[in-house]
C-alpha cells in the first residue's frame, strides 16, 4: 500500500508521509465543513432545495478535490464558493430576477470557458504575470482575510455604531441576556485560539485539528453544564449531533440538471456569465498563490509547476457542480490549514474528499461542529501565512506600495480579487511613473491587466 501512495503521490520527493497526508486533509476538511451548512440556507433563498443543496455540495466539493488531487498532486480543495454563491442567490436571481435553473446554466457556461483557458496558455500566462511582491502580499492577505473570517464567524468582531467593526462586548452580551449564546460562543472561541496556540507552541502534530476538537468538546461541557442554551432562532444551534432523521442522503433530483439555457444569448446573460468568469479566475489564482507561497510550492521565478492541472481542476469542478446543482465551485482559501500542518500532496486532498462522501451519511456530526470551534483554527493558521509579506522588499517604495494595498483590500473589501486587482493598479500605475527603464520591467501584460481591471470597475 505505501508503495502504491509512493508511486501515486510522491510522497518523499514532497517530504511528507501519510500519516501526514491523513491530519493535513483531515484538517482541511475540518475548516471548510461550514460549507455544507451555509451554502443550502444561503441558495435556499434562492428557491432551490436546501436538502437536494447539501447533497450538491458535498458531492461537487469532492470530485472537485478529487480532480485537483489527481490532476495536480497538490493538496488544494475545492468547494462551492462563498461570495460566489451570495452573487447567485442575491444578485443574480433576486436582484436581477432570472431564475435559479438560469442562473445554474450561467455558472455552467462560465464553467466551460474556464476549462478553453485552462488547457490554453491564458491562464497561466496571468498566473506567472502577477509579480512576486503581490504573490507575497496575497498570501499575506489571505492570512488576515482567513483570520477576520474566524474572528467574525465566532462573534467576536461584530458591527457597531460609528465604526464598520468593533469588538464583542460581554458586559453588554450579559446586560442584554444573551451570555449563554453569543457570549459563551465568543468565550469558547478565545479558549480555543489559547488551545491551538500552545498546542502550535509545543509543536503537537495535527495541532490544528486537536484545536478544533478541543473547541468542540469544551462547548459541549457547556451545553450539558447549562452554560451554553442552544437557540437555533438567533443561528445558535445544539452542539450535539441530531440523529433523530437517521442517515438518510437527502435526493438530489430537485437540483440535478435543472439548467435553463433559454437566455444564453442574451446581453444580460451574457454578462452574468462574464462577472462570475472574472471574479472566479482571480480569486481562484489568488487562493492558489497564496496557498502555494506558504507551502513553499512556487518556483525561483514564482510560477507554481503543474498549475495548468490545478486550473482545469477548478474549471471541471464548476461545471460537476453546475449540473448537480450549485454555485461556482473554486479552491478554498481553506486549504492552508491543511498545507500548515504538512499536507504536500494531492493524498490529503483525496482525505478531504472522501470525508465530504462520507459526510453524506454523517451529516448530523458533521454539522453539529459550531463556528466558534473551527474559528481559532483560521485565526492561528491566518498568522502562520502573515508571515509571508516579510519576503517584500520594503526599501523598494514600487514593490511595498502595491504590496501594502493588496495585503489591506484583501480582508476589508472581503476578496481576493480585489485586492489582486488594487495591487495590479497601483503596481502598473507607480511603474508608469516611475521612469522608462521600471516601465519595462513591469512587462506589457501587468498592464494589459491593469486595464482589464479598470473596466471591470468602469462596467461592472
């Protein structure tokens, strides 16, 4: 068996083992399950069906991955998007009126299209285009993007009045009555950021994991000592596993297949179709850079080898996903939880995918890992990839400059694409002034991309 790993994966010439394989996509798993309960209720405002939407999603989440694990060898796994799914539900469908089988048939064309320029040298050619400071500088956004995704998801960045974000208030959560949800949530989720952290600090392998488990059980405890009421009206569910529906796969046959292309060659079509191809491709190469540089997978040059497999992974996995019914599926910033703990190869993608199989049957456990358990996770993972904008010349004003405003678009505009893009301008822009010889070094298709993102944000 370890000689057929061997021979499949590459295992020593990645420097990994299968143990590791195993944690790393275990991990992984464990921080992007959240998608199989958030993208039905956010696609079931669409008018699809939540139930035939889980099932979607855990079956497109892993072919996608398997496809990225046996095209590539890289550890990346891939589900539907979020952001992308919110454009379907909201914009696409409420805002613009098509209809969720229009909308589907919209994600399958984009998806087609993705899989012509992945085989083309187009793709790649934007991949190795995008400079080293901004490849550094995406990784190091995704880190704090990841870790505001956390700090958000266990309550403790909240709205408040006067400022975009603030911090939970526990005095006012206990004047308010609502301490044993959102207080005891936020509480848990600092326990676990200290667990992980000295787990991280001690070296402890699979510290990610344990992390989460960790997080898990102590809300338990807090459940059953009364400490923790459940209140799925206010989005604060048991923490313990429902088994009361049994194992039963909810069908698939309200989503399968349920394209509508009778709009196809309309101009508004058209550019449903456009919006969803140019914010995917960037913030698929963004995940996939940032990912790469942590793992250190990128070349002298900056190029990340087999990325054409990667890319038609992604590409495949939009258009399975299209079919059984959901939103674009992308590569998951995600995965870097997975890479930190030493996933290296497509085996702990394959992990990851056969946990979203198996997630089929064991839905119930599953979905009972609350936010605030897999949020200290992101947070200790978003500082283990921040560190990578200290490969940024900052004596060099035209590098740290862009650098600097993709690293900060990142998390507070919530996407990787525009931070790529910010960065792309500023960095076209300074060099355009900064005299002929830096002009040429940019090299033409910085600003052919430049002024691809500029008409994003003329026309879109």
């Amino acid at each position: 068996m370890s000689n057929l790993l061997e021979r499949a994966f590459h295992l020593r010439e990645n420097h990994t083992t299968p143990r590791t394989e195993v944690f790393a996509g275990l991990t992984t798993f464990m921080t992007m399950a959240y998608i199989l309960a958030v993208n039905p209720i956010i696609l079931s405002a669409a008018g699809m069906d939540s139930g035939a939407v889980f099932t979607a999603t855990a079956l497109a989440s892993a072919l996608a991955t398997v496809f990225m694990a046996l095209l590539s060898n890289y550890p990346f796994a891939l589900a539907p998007g979020m952001g992308l799914n919110a454009y379907f539900a909201y914009t696409i469908v409420l805002k613009m009126g098509y209809s969720w089988q229009m909308a589907l048939a919209a994600v399958f064309v984009e998806g087609i299209v993705f899989v012509v320029l992945s085989v083309t040298p187009v793709r790649e050619r934007i991949f190795n285009s995008i400079p080293m400071c901004l490849k550094h500088a995406v990784s190091a956004g995704i880190g704090l993007f990841i870790a505001f995704i956390g700090l958000q998801n266990c309550g403790l960045v909240v709205a408040v009045d006067g400022t975009l974000v603030g911090m939970f208030s526990f005095s006012q959560s206990a004047a308010q009555g609502t301490f044993s949800t959102a207080g005891i949530s936020a509480l848990l989720a600092l326990a676990g950021v200290c667990i992980t952290g000295i787990l991280v600090v001690r070296q402890v392998r699979g510290s990610i994991l344990l992390g989460i488990l960790a997080t898990w059980v102590l809300g338990i405890a807090c459940q059953l000592a009364g400490l923790y009421v459940p209140d799925p009206a206010g989005g604060f569910a048991s923490l313990l596993p429902d088994f009361s529906r049994g194992l039963a796969v909810p069908s698939l046959a309200p989503t399968l297949g349920q394209m509508d292309f009778s709009q196809l060659l309309s101009p508004d079509f058209l550019i449903v179709v456009f919006a969803l191809l140019f914010v995917d491709v960037f913030d698929t190469m963004g995940g996939l850079i940032g990912i790469a540089s942590e793992a250190n997978m990128l070349d002298e040059q900056g190029r990340l080898p087999r990325i054409r497999g990667a890319l038609l992974s992604d590409a495949l996995g939009t258009c399975a996903g299209a079919v059984l019914g959901t939103s674009t599926t992308t590569t998951f910033i995600e995965s870097a939880a997975g890479v930190s703990v030493g996933g290296r190869t497509g085996l702990s993608g394959l992990v990851t995918a056969g946990l979203f199989v198996v997630s089929l049957l064991l839905s119930p456990i599953f979905l009972a890992i609350p936010s605030f358990a897999t949020a200290p996770a992101l947070i200790i993972v978003g500082a283990m990839i921040l560190k990578t904008i200290a490969k940024v010349d900052f004596k060099n004003p035209l590098e740290y400059i862009p650098a600097f405003l993709c690293v900060l678009a990142v998390p507070l505009f919530y996407s990787i694409s525009e931070g790529i893009a910010l960065g792309v301008l500023s960095y076209a822009v300074l060099h355009l002034a900064a005299g002929p010889e830096e002009r040429r070094k940019a090299g033409p298709f910085i600003y052919i991309l430049a002024f691809l993102f500029l008409l994003k944000y003329i026309f879109l």
